[in-house]
C-alpha cells in the first residue's frame, strides 16, 4: 500500500488534544485536508446541534399558566 502524504504526518493518538476531533482518533483513516475541513465543519455542526437539542430538552416549558 502507497503512504499518502495526509498518512505520513498523521498526528499520534496521545499527542491529539482531547476536545480536538480528528479522524484518526475516532477510528477513522487520514483524510486529505479539504476533506478534513469539512468533516471538522459537519462535526461541529453536529455537536451544535446535539448541545441545542439537549437543551431544548432539558429546559422546562414556559410558564404558560396562569398567573393569580
């Protein structure tokens, strides 16, 4: 199998910050950097998404009763 250039630099496991998501550290194969750029971008976007929902549970109604 042919190293690309992305394989060769890849960052080791250990070194990857934690509340950094990269590739590699979920399993996954070193991407090319446009690529990368854009599962960064679809993964923030996600864990938006996950926070708001969340939220969005978590809080309770508003206070739509009545108020004596």
């Amino acid at each position: 199998m042919v190293e690309t250039s992305s394989q060769a630099k890849q960052t080791p496991q250990n070194e990857a910050s934690s509340s950094e998501l990269r590739p590699e550290t979920l399993g996954l194969p070193a991407i090319e950097p446009e690529a990368y750029h854009m599962f960064r971008l679809f993964m923030e976007r996600l864990m938006k998404e996950q926070e708001e929902q969340k939220a969005l549970m978590v809080t309770p109604e508003p206070n739509n009763e009545k108020t004596d």
